[in-house]
C-alpha cells in the first residue's frame, strides 16, 4: 500500500509539472490553482503517507523539526506570501520563479502532513493530537485564502486574462473555489482520520513518552 502511494505521489507531480498546466498558468489563475492542489493536497499526502514510520521517515530522526502547528503556521506563511501579486507574477513568467514556488510548495506540503502522519508507529496520542491542530488550521487558512480570491470584487493579478472562454474575474473566483473545495477538503479529512487515534483507543491506557510528547500504550491485562 505504500509503495502504491509512493509511485502515485510521483505521478501525480509529474502529471501537474509536465503537462499542460504550468504553461496554462501563465494566464490562466484556475489552472494555477489546479497546480496547487495538486502538489500540495494530493501528491504531498501520498509521498508523506507513503514515507511515515519507515526508517527514512526524517520525524522519526528530528521529531523536534516536525512539530505539526509550527509546520502549519509555516506552510500558511509560505502559500499567502506566493500569492501575493508581486511573487505570484514571478513564478507565472519566469522558469526560476516557478521552480523555487512549487519547490517551495511541495516542501511546505509534505512538512505539515509528515509532522501530522510520520514518526514511530503506532503513534502517539501526543503527536496525533498535534496533527489534528496542524491539519485544521492549515485547512481553516486554505479556505480563508480560497474565500478571499472567491468573494474579490477586482481582480488581483495583472497578468491573468481567463481561460477556456471565462473572463478574467470569473477565472480568478473559479481558482478560489478549487482552494476552497479542494485545499480545505483534504486537510480537513487529514485531520479527521487523526481523530481516530484520539477515540479509537478505549479507556484506561496508559500514557508513556513518545516521539512527540505523552503517548499511550495499551492497557495489561491484571490478576483481579
């Protein structure tokens, strides 16, 4: 099963980076946000799932690095500061531009679902609680972002001009809506398949430490 994710994870980068939508991009703020998506909320997961609990898993190395709520705030920071107009018309006309945005995007990515989903196995209820927090938060700040380019009454990137016969301010509420949806969506069900490490153990374990704080262990069996 990871190994499927892994390939599938790669696959899905290629097909976003080779194919036809970063040169749509160009123009096109939809297509963009297509692009997104689909480093961030669907290769990102795949490769980080694919990776967590083995022995490469880098959480498992420097836990004190892949703490989820940092590696959120610092994926917020990172996706608000290349949508900005000015970093934004950057990576649309200039392959170096691009390459360092979507670099910056997959590592982003990957950061907050391996703090989420990586380390020991099983996990702790310490970092799966993390992990719940950092996955919402990151999909409260996508849906905002995603609201903000819907509700815009102007447009907000000089280079646009639409796509696929929408004019420009449709294209542009149309890429928030794929944030929206999308962004906020798998982010969202990240950090409720989470919750299953928090309700899912029954009662009276036992905590210990764990790779990212309090875990648990469950509980033995005693002579009465």
């Amino acid at each position: 099963m990871k190994l499927l994710a892994w390939n599938a994870g790669w696959l899905v980068l290629a097909a976003a980076w080779l194919g036809p939508l970063p040169e749509m991009a160009q123009t096109s703020f939809a297509a963009h946000m297509t692009l997104h998506m689909a480093v961030v909320a669907v290769a990102a997961p795949l490769l980080s799932l694919a990776a967590a609990g083995l022995r490469y898993d880098p959480v498992r190395r420097v836990p004190a690095m892949f703490s989820p709520v940092p590696a959120s705030v610092g994926e917020l920071v990172i996706v608000w500061a290349w949508h900005a107009p000015g970093l934004h018309h950057f990576a649309r006309h200039s392959s170096l531009g691009f390459v360092i945005e979507q670099s910056m995007f997959l590592a982003a990515g990957i950061w907050v679902w391996l703090s989420a989903f990586g380390g020991k196995s099983p996990r702790s209820r310490a970092r799966s609680g993390a992990g719940v927090i950092g996955l919402l938060l990151t999909s409260m700040h996508m849906t905002l972002l995603g609201a903000l380019l819907v509700m815009s009454p102007r447009l907000l990137y000089s280079h646009q001009h639409g796509g696929g016969g929408l004019s420009p301010i449709t294209d542009q509420h149309l890429g928030g809506a794929v944030m929206l949806i999308v962004g906020g969506a798998a982010f969202l069900a990240g950090g409720l398949w989470l919750t299953r490490d928090l309700i899912g153990n029954g009662h009276g374990d036992e905590p210990v430490l764990g790779d990212s704080g309090i875990g648990i262990v469950a509980p033995s069996t005693r002579q009465l």
